[in-house]
C-alpha cells in the first residue's frame, strides 16, 4: 500500500519540503530510496511533488508553530512507518531582515516561532519514532548564527539560539543512539533570494520619513549586497546534495558546512578576534567600517 514502509525501507521527514532546499531535500533523499514525510504551505506543491517522486514523498500542510498541528502530522507519519523513523531533517525557517529599531517586536518574535519552538517542537513530536531506530536528526542552520550580520539580527539569533538546543540535545540523546548533526549553509540559489528580496523591499517600504532618514541608505547597501550574495551562491540541488551526505554520513558529524562560503566564514570565526569580526561583518554587507 502506497505510504507505508517495505521492510529494510529507512524513512525521512523533511520540513519545509515543499520548495526550495527542503523539496530538493526529500526529493534527493526518495533517490536514494527514503520513504519521504513532509510539510508544506499549499495544496499545489503537495500534489506537485507527489507527482515529481512518483508518490514516494507524501506531504502535509502543518504549521509547525502549532504544537498540536505537529503532534498530528508526527502521529500520522509514524503511523505508516510501524512508529519508528530513520531521520528528520529540521528545513523549515523563515527570514525576517531590517533594523532591529524598526522591526515590529512580533515579527521578531514569529522569527523564534518558527525557527526555534516550531522546529522544537518537530523534533520532540518524533523523537519516540527515533528512538526506536535510533535514527538521527539534522538541523539546518546559517553561517550568520556564527558571524551575525548587520539587519539580518533576527535570523542570525534564532539559528544561534536552535545551535545552542543542538548541543544540549546531543548531549541527552546520545544514550538513545540519536546523531544530533548541524547542517550550517551558506548562500543558495534556492528559490530563497526571490523571498528575501520580497522582504527587503517590504522592509524598506514600510519604514517611515525618520527612519529612513536614520537606515535608508546603509539598508539599501544591505539588501542589495544579500541579494548578490544569494543570487551567486549554491545551487539547490548542490547544497540538497550535502546535506544529504550529512545525513548518512558515518560517524555523525557534530556540524557540517553546506558551501564552500561557509567553510570560510566558520574558519574565520575561529580566526579573527571580537574586533577584527566587527570590522567583518561591515564589509560582507558593502558597508564600510
């Protein structure tokens, strides 16, 4: 029956699947065999990449930001895998770029509902199905989590925030045989640079005459300078790829980069003092110290 495990058949759920690196995540991952849950905002991508895998990835529409919306579709997902599952992979994240004096206190807070307690609470839903196979979970973080940028505060600080869970949760799974493994990527083509530059641009617009008078160049330089950024960087399926091989590979890695930019930055990091980064991160955006 069409959704439920062959034996020896190992299982994903990957959130977020519906577009960008998370579709190229599930649909990589049906290749190799994975019977593939995941989630989705509208009914045209769920039957659109049903028809693209030939039916080996099943999605859903799940807020992940509603606790009981997760527990549903984990519910339901493990009830076609014999209550078990082999991986999850935590895709799903959203992008709230602008000042931090003109950011609406609740658009930086539904930044941390998504990126922090709905990705929480995904992974507490189906950490009993990992248990049972003792399976693995992989994180997808940003290389700003480790060098945050200017205007781009609250992405940076939520995938720092969800770096810090990571830790602890490798620490309290790892008696269970759960692989905690951080994913970090860099900039992608992956469908994202079309939605940041929406952001911008809505950004930009709703600001007022003071504000910017105060941001209005300096952000202009920012977003033009990410959108480059994105625009120029990994190609989906690349970046898919990669993660992937985190996935599986063995031993699990604690953290991988995604991209060769993130190599780079997580090098300097390590390199670079408090003030040398300072400097950093004012020049990645065209802004001059």
């Amino acid at each position: 029956m069409a959704g439920v495990t062959h034996q020896n058949q190992r299982t994903a759920a990957v959130t977020g699947a519906g577009s960008g690196l998370g579709r190229d995540i599930a649909l990589g991952l049906a290749v190799k065999n994975y019977l593939v849950f995941g989630t989705a905002v509208s009914p045209e991508e769920i039957a659109e990449l049903k028809q693209a895998s030939s039916g080996a990835v099943t999605l859903s529409h799940c807020d992940i930001t509603d606790e009981s919306s997760v527990k549903t579709w984990a519910r339901e997902v493990t009830a076609q895998t014999d209550g078990g599952l082999d991986l999850v992979i935590n895709n799903a994240g959203i992008l709230t770029p602008g000042p931090l004096e003109v950011l609406p206190l609740n658009a930086i807070r539904h930044e941390f509902d998504v990126n922090v307690f709905g990705a929480l609470a995904v992974l507490n839903a189906f950490l009993p199905a990992l248990r049972k196979r003792r399976g693995r979970i992989v994180q997808i973080s940003t290389w700003t989590a480790s060098l945050p940028l200017p205007f781009n505060g609250p992405s940076g600080a939520s995938k720092a925030a969800f770096e810090t869970f990571a830790a602890v949760y490798r620490a309290e799974l790892k008696p269970f045989g759960i692989d905690f493994v951080v994913a970090v990527a860099g900039n992608m083509r992956t469908g994202g640079p079309a939605k940041t530059a929406a952001a911008l641009k809505q950004v930009a617009e709703g600001m007022t005459s003071e504000q910017r008078e105060l941001y209005g160049k300096a952000f202009e330089t920012f977003a033009n300078t990410m959108n480059k950024m994105q625009n120029s960087g990994l190609d989906s399926a690349s970046a898919a790829k990669r993660v992937i091989e985190l996935a599986e590979q063995v031993p699990a890695p604690s953290i991988g980069a995604v991209g060769s930019d993130t190599e780079d930055v997580l090098r300097l990091v390590r390199e670079k003092s408090d003030a040398e980064q300072d400097v950093l991160r004012l020049r990645m955006v065209g802004l001059d110290p």
